[in-house]
C-alpha cells in the first residue's frame, strides 16, 4: 500500500464521497419539503375541519 505514491486514487475516492455525499443531502432536503409540505397540508385540512 504505497498511498504516497499514488495521490490520484486518494483524490478521487474523496471526490467521490463528496460528490454521493452532496447527492444524499439534497435527496434528505427534497424529502424534508415534501413532509413540511404534507404536514402543512395536513394542518390546514384539519383546521378546515375544526
């Protein structure tokens, strides 16, 4: 294992988390909106009905 001599692979495998990372944060944000929003649906039905 000689990560001295090779920084490419190193690099790459950081661009690479980073890149799933991003994805996954934005994935848990769209997902967060979408339940504020249905919850905020949901207030609004209930005091509707209130």
């Amino acid at each position: 294992m000689n990560t001295t001599q090779e920084p490419t692979p190193v690099l790459y495998r950081i661009l690479r988390v980073l890149l799933v990372g991003s994805v996954f944060v934005l994935f848990l944000l769209s997902i967060l909106v979408s339940a504020l929003r249905s919850l905020r649906a949901i207030g609004y039905f209930l005091g509707a009905i209130c």
